[in-house]
C-alpha cells in the first residue's frame, strides 16, 4: 500500500512481492454482503523473494512449512466490513507470521534442581496435609 510491509528494522518487503486476491466476504453487512469483495488474500512468495537474506529465508521456511504451499505464504482477513480495513489487518497478520518466523531461537534452559530447603518445605508440607487428613478421620484412628 505505502512502500512495502516492514517486518522488522531491517526486512522490508516490497509491494511488488506481495499479491492480493479480493472475494466476498461471509457474514454480516447487510445488503452490500453479496455485492462487495471485501475478503482479503494477502500472499507472499516466500521461497522465491529476493529481498529476503538467506538465514532468515531457510529459518522461516522451517518455521511456517505447515502453512506454506509451494513456498507460498497466505493470510486471509474478512473479519471488517470495508475492503480496506481487511487489507491493513491482512498486512498486519502476515508481518506477524514473517516477525515471528525469523526471530532468532530461543535460549536453551538449563536445567536446575530443587535446593535443600525446598525439598524440606516440600516434605513438611506434605506431612502438616496427612496430619490434616488424620485429624477428619472419624472411625477412631
């Protein structure tokens, strides 16, 4: 629409990569609902775009492989009634899937143990809840 989809500080795809489809939209909007094509599909030729750099390229195909058809991203808006309204939410979502696609993975977790005192407090605890239990008994225990 304005000079590509910025998906972060330095990744900006460009108008010319991105396609968009329009067909009518289900669900309310009265009596333009048959005759407006308000729905949005937004798809970006991830596999094949130039602007993108290859580390991110080959982390982001791994990352969307579920969503992606011959390389091809799509994201579908129809929930606003105006054509535009869907397009900036199409635009939206795709910048989102792209953003989270590329970001770097996350730290690996180290694994800790309980300390001491916890293990304590733990017992401890479980000891007060079966003196609980005792103390309700009825049969004479």
């Amino acid at each position: 629409m304005d000079g590509g989809l910025r998906v972060s500080d330095r990744w900006v795809v460009s108008d010319a990569e991105l396609r968009e489809r329009f067909s009518r939209s289900s669900g309310p909007g009265g009596q333009g609902v048959n005759t407006t094509d308000s729905r949005v599909e937004l798809s970006f030729d991830l596999g094949a775009s130039p602007g993108i750099p290859e580390s991110l390229r080959a982390r982001a195909l791994e990352r969307l492989a579920g969503r992606l058809v011959d390389g091809v991203l799509t994201v579908a808006a129809s929930e606003h009634r105006a054509q535009l309204a869907n397009r900036e939410a199409a635009r939206e979502r795709m910048a989102a899937l792209l953003r989270e696609a590329i970001a770097p993975p996350p730290k690996a977790r180290r694994p800790t143990r309980p300390s001491r005192a916890a293990k304590e407090r733990r017992l401890a605890e479980k000891k007060r809840q079966a003196q609980r239990k005792r103390d309700r008994r009825v049969d004479g225990d």
